[in-house]
C-alpha cells in the first residue's frame, strides 16, 4: 500500500516532540527541562528558543516534552472585532503580494447619479486546513548532507527554507514527497525544519509527526477577508458603477466579469495577528462570495430575475455558457417563493477555469439550514480526464461547504479557539446535499485546472439561496456557524434607491 509521510520508517529512527508556547507568538522567558531529560532512553535538545526531545517512540517524546516546565511573555493582545483590527493595521505587503488599484472611469460621480445603491462589508473567516494527515517529516543525515521525507506541495521552496535554516548548501538537502494526506496549501515545511535540527543534533534519523492540536494550533491559517463594495446600476438597470476593496485576503478572484461603465478594483494587505498562508482557491473564494452576493442584490433591488441579470451582463461567454448549463440543469426557475426553500445562483473565473452554482436551501422555521440540492457546471477547457474532474469538482464543493456554513477558526484573549475536530466542524456525511456536476467541454481551448476554481461559487450560491428563502441578507462566512440562522449588523438591509 502507499506509504505516507507520517507511515514512514528508516533504521535507527527516533521520534521528536518540540515545545510549544501556550499561545502562537509567545516567547520563552525561562525553562527547566531537567524532568524530561531524566526520563529514560530521552535526549533534550535546545538552540535558543528552540526546545524539543527525542524519544524511542512517538508517546515517549510527547510525555518527555509535556513534563518540561517553561515560563512565556504572551504576545500583546488584539483588541476589538478582529474586521476592525485588519483595517486598522495596513501593510506594505503580504508575502509576494503588494498594494492594488486599478480601474476605469469615475467612480465617484457614477455612484452619486446612479437609481439604486448597494454599499455593504462582506467578510469571511479564518479557515485552518484540517489535513486528514497533520504534517510529518522524516530527516536524515549522512556525510554533511540532508536528507528529509515530508509530505508537501512545494518541494522546492521546502528544500530552499532547509538550507537556509541550516546553513548548507541547497546541493546538500534531498527533498522526497511521498504520497500526502491533504494539504490544501497548508503543508510548507516547519516539520521538516525541525525534524532536521534535531535529527542533525542527535546524530540519527528523526521523525517529526504533529498531534492535532499543534495543527490547530501552530499550523498556518487561510487569511480572513474584509472586502467593501460599493455598487450602482443607473435608470436603465445596467451597471453604472463597481468598486471592491479587499483587505488582507489577496487580489484572486477580484475581476468583475460584468459589463460596468465605470469600476475600480482595490487590494490593501494587513497585518494579520494570525500567520496566515494559502488556501485552496487562496482569495477567488472570498471575493467571489462578495461580488456575486453583491450582484444578486442588484438584481433584486433593480427587479430582475439574478440568472438573468447575470447573464445580460457578463463579458465573458465561456461563462454565461456554464451559467447557462447549470442553471438548466437546476431546472432555475424566476421568481421562486419565499416559503422557507430558496435558490440561488453564482458564477466565478479563476486560473483560466469558469464555473457556475446553483443551490437549493431549506430552511426550517426554528431557522436550522439544510442545504438539499448542488449544480456546478464547470468549464476549463479540454476535459483529458471527466472522472478525474467530476471527482476534484464534487470534492471541492465538499470542502467549501465547510466554509460557507459553519468553519472559522476563531481567537479569544489570544488563544486560538480551535485544539481538535471536536472544536471545529468539517462538513458531515448528514451535511452533504445531492451534488449534481455538468462538465462543459471545450476541446478548442488548451486546458486548465479544476483544484480549485470549482470551490469558489458555492458559498455565494448558499447565501445567495438563504435570501430567496428568507428575505435575509448574509453578508458574513460562515453563513450558520451554529447550524442556524443568526442575524448581526453585516446582514441588515444595505440598498437604496434614489
């Protein structure tokens, strides 16, 4: 059978266990590791702040580390509602990305001229990725040369950041990925770094294996999104005016699909109290799930039909195409009651692939949310593989319903809320609606990915679907934390009419 990073074994191995702060940021004001190096068979290992064990067996080394008493300086507290935080604090840059602002025509004076007004806040979560494997590392050292065994999707960078780290030359460190549990963008190597320091000072092999917990905990987070639009369509119901700000998040997804006369698309990093990093789809979720829940308020504060609305609008026809496909395929019928069932439609371009949801919601009259039926149509290009796109598309909407309904990792009085999966809910079998896929062929198109573009249109959809069924606005993921309906000042009326 496959052998996974965390199934590995290689002669002579032992087993690290490193300590942890009691929150992410803390430093370490003093330590006695006295009670774990007298345990037998157990090594202690310190460089600076850097303090782990190894063991002859993976218990042993978390006991050895559990008993190690350590004194911590908590890290400054980040007070108020973290949307707050995140526009308060701006950054020249987040990671590789910088500052945008780019548009066309006056924004400003379209808004003031328009017939009807949107201007809201829509938010999304903290995510953690909740790997079915957490991260684990094998190192080995032979003749001044590394060797390390881990799980990841970016070898390289991994392989650069071990050199780096340890001071050799990249020449020197070998890089083998064996199959990997899941890793949605969450898996860039901190194992690896610290089953290689330690291996390197013990002078064995030594496997790094994260509990849960440090994966809640210390693993790396998808970056919440504060994103602001404001929006206007002019006496003739054509869209006057778009203007996006996404702060923190990242650029991905913020393209306007949409004929506009005039818009102006904005990105403003932050500095984040949480390490963040990517995240399937990284930003297109968020901002997909902002613009297309701000289009279906246009349609409906102008009067029309949101499928339609859409598609008299969009620039792209690939995607009014997919549009087109899964909303027949729904069977998407104009002016759906309100009687506790709504439906609701999105459309998203990402990475050169087009997709369109449609959902079915029910919502019981104790305001408990059942999502019943999912359409996505999807296109990205020549279909080489249908099996192997039908199965990436239905699990990705797997995944974001996680995201759209219920997922957030949250952080109270610095600690994150999050230690085990009893404390965060992944998406259940009982959660999973009919999941219906219709893959539109393009064989005259090279062909791109579907890992990620087909997540992006399912939280916008569900919200989307809610207000038909209720009247509701949701303007903030996750939609239901709690399974039902609750209400706060980002799901208030925010249309006006002149």
């Amino acid at each position: 059978g496959r052998r996974y990073a965390s199934d590995q074994q290689v002669p002579d191995m032992l087993y690290g266990a490193v300590l942890r702060p009691p929150v992410p940021g803390a430093s370490l004001r003093a330590v006695d590791t006295s009670p774990a190096a007298e345990m037998p068979g157990v090594t202690v290992v310190r460089d600076r702040e850097f303090v782990a064990v190894t063991a002859p067996d993976l218990a042993t080394a978390r006991r050895a580390v559990a008993a190690i008493r350590a004194d911590w300086d908590g890290p400054p507290a980040h007070p108020g509602p973290m949307a707050e935080y995140l526009r308060s604090h701006p950054a020249e840059s987040q990671g590789w990305l910088r500052p945008a602002d780019h548009g066309s025509g006056d924004v400003r004076a379209a808004l003031a001229g328009a017939a009807v007004t949107v201007e809201a806040e829509y938010t999304t979560a903290y995510l953690a990725h909740v790997p079915l494997e957490t991260r684990a590392a094998v190192a080995a050292w032979a003749d001044g040369r590394l060797t390390v065994w881990t799980g990841n999707s970016v070898p390289f960078p991994v392989r650069a950041r071990l050199a780096g780290t340890l001071g050799i030359s990249e020449q020197d460190v070998r890089v083998i990925v064996p199959p990997t549990g899941g890793g949605f963008g969450g898996k860039h190597g901190d194992e690896a770094i610290e089953a290689a320091r330690l291996a390197r000072a013990v002078g064995r092999p030594v496997k790094v294996h994260w509990s849960r917990a440090e994966e809640f905990q210390f693993g790396y987070v998808r970056p919440m999104a504060v994103i602001d639009i404001r929006a206007a369509v002019d006496t003739n119901g054509e869209i006057a005016a778009w203007d996006l700000l996404n702060i923190n998040a990242g650029p991905q997804g913020t393209a306007l699909p949409y004929q506009a006369a005039s818009w102006r698309l904005r990105y403003q990093p932050a500095a984040s109290p949480l390490a963040q990093g990517p995240y399937r789809a990284l930003a297109a979720t968020a901002n997909t799930f902002a613009r297309e829940s701000c289009i279906d308020e246009l349609a409906y504060a102008s009067g029309r039909d949101p499928v339609q609305f859409r598609l008299d609008r969009l620039t792209d026809q690939r995607l009014a195409a997919v549009l087109r496909a899964a909303a027949e395929r729904f069977g998407w019928q104009a002016d759906a009651s309100r009687s506790g069932r709504g439906q609701g439609a999105a459309v998203g371009l990402e990475k050169d692939g087009r997709v369109a949801t449609c959902a079915e919601v029910a919502v019981d009259t104790d305001g408990t949310v059942r999502v019943r039926r999912i359409v996505t149509s999807y296109e990205c290009g020549a279909v080489v593989s249908p099996a192997t796109v039908l199965s990436q598309i239905e699990g990705g909407t797997v995944m974001a319903l996680g995201g759209a309904l219920f997922e957030q990792v949250t952080l109270t009085g610095g600690h994150l809320g999050s230690r085990s999966l009893a404390g965060y809910r992944v998406p259940r079998f009982s959660d999973i609606p009919a999941i219906d896929v219709v893959l539109v062929d393009r064989p005259d198109i090279p062909s791109a990915g579907a890992g990620e573009t087909p997540l992006i249109a399912v939280a916008p959809a569900l919200a989307n679907a809610i207000f038909a069924a209720t009247g509701r606005r949701l303007r903030a993921l996750p939609l239901v934390p709690a399974g039902q309906l609750a209400w706060g000042e980002r799901n208030e009326p925010m249309t006006r009419s002149t």
